[in-house]
C-alpha cells in the first residue's frame, strides 16, 4: 500500500492534465446519444424506447472502445517516452501495481462514463428501467471491456507515436462503425453481417442488449469474448518476446 498510493495519485495528476481523453470518452458518446435520439423521436413510443435504449448501449461501448484503445495504450506509450516506466523498475515499486493503477485508472472514468450516460438516458430522454438492470447491464459493460484492455496493451507495444495514434484510431474507429454501434449490422450486406457480428464490440453489445430485452445473459458472447482476450493475450506474449530480442 506504501507504493500503491502514491501510484493512484500520480494517475490521478495525470487524468487532470489529459482531461481530452474524458471529453472523448464521455462527452462525446452522450452527445451523439441525444442526436441519434432524435433520428427516432416520433412514432409509438414503445418502439422509440426500445430504439434509445439500444443507442445508450451503442455510444457506451463506444466510450470504452475509446478509452481502452486510445487513452490506455497512449498513456502507457507516453510513460515509455518519458521514461516513467523506467524510473519505476529502479525502484521498489513492484510491476504489477504499475498497470494495476492504470487500470484502475480507466476503469473509473468508464464507469463514471456509464453512470453519466445511463444517466441522460434515464433523466432526460424518458428510458425507465429498474435499477437491478442499469446495475447489470453496467457490470456486464465493465466485465466486457477486459478484451479490450488487452488489445489495447498490445497496441501500446507499437513503437513510433505517431503511428499509434494512427493505428489506435483506425482499431476503434473501425470496431465503432462496424461492430453496429453507429450503423446498424441490419444495414450491411447479409454476407458481411455474418463476419461483423462477431467483432468485440458487435458481441458485447449484444451482450448487453439481449439481456435488457429479455433478461438473460447471453453465454455464447461471453465466451466469444473470452476467445478474443485469450488470443490477444497470446499475441501479447509473442510480441514481448520478439521486442526483448530487439532490445
């Protein structure tokens, strides 16, 4: 704990300085909820519901395809480049508490990007759910984004900045658009639909949606995410290895 708080403080510090990084990853999802809600703002109103009950579920997984693909892969690169990273294994300060905050770090401001969206959904555009869903739908959200934490890891690896950056927008982006969050899968070609549905982000927002629907949780998603984490985390482990070679 010696070590651990001053590590929480310092991410603290840091998430003040990058506070673009919860513009993206908060302000900028629930400004595309209350636009995307008026495409749908007329006719029966169970029908409009259901529609921003499933946008909120789309800009939410947004904002945490932003936040592990973007703001925690850039925050470990930019410890790389000011050589924080190395500061810290010349001292006492073991590995693990060093990604354990970073961690923490993006987890807190998903959640917060959770609440404040279910928020907006709940108080100001009229979805009335029990607080037992909000509660599970937000769990299931957080559990998701754990393969996108690894992705994300991996991104970090890539060496020059500038080509993160590219890389990182290109991967969330993409995984954004076609993963149903912004267009619907509905609208692609049937052929493509069958290989877009399998995406991360396709799968953990169907994940969420099938359980405010009807009330079950969806193992066949679960375990397709799984897969995903699993084979990042594999491709984690190859690609340390050839970059100690390097080093």
């Amino acid at each position: 704990m010696e070590t651990l708080y001053p590590l929480l403080k310092n991410e603290l510090i840091l998430t003040k300085r990058g506070f673009q990084s919860l513009i993206f990853g908060i302000i900028l999802p629930i400004g595309f909820l209350l636009i995307f809600s008026q495409v749908y703002s007329t006719g029966p109103r169970a029908i409009v519901n259901h529609y921003i009950q499933q946008t909120t579920i789309s800009m939410v997984t947004y904002s945490g395809l932003c936040f592990c693909l973007f703001t925690f892969p850039y925050s470990l690169k930019d410890d790389e480049t000011n050589n924080r990273k190395r500061t810290l294994l010349h001292t006492p300060v073991p590995q693990w508490q060093y990604y354990f905050v970073k961690i923490i770090r993006i987890l807190v401001s998903y959640l917060l990007a959770i609440i404040l969206t279910f928020g907006v959904s709940h108080y100001y555009l009229g979805i009335n759910l029990p607080l037992g869903k909000w509660v599970v739908s937000g769990l299931l959200l957080l559990l998701g984004v754990s393969c996108f934490f690894v992705l994300g890891y991996l991104l970090s690896f890539i060496k020059s900045t500038e080509l993160l950056s590219t890389v990182c927008n290109i991967t969330y982006l993409s995984l954004a658009m076609l993963g149903g969050l912004w267009i619907p899968l509905s609208e692609f070609p049937k052929t493509l639909r069958r290989v877009l549905q399998y995406l991360p982000s396709a799968q953990l927002w169907k994940l969420v949606t099938n359980y405010l629907d009807n009330g079950k949780i969806t193992i066949n998603s679960i375990a397709i995410l799984g897969i995903y984490v699993l084979l990042f985390s594999i491709l984690v482990v190859i690609v340390s290895k050839f970059r100690k070679k390097d080093l």
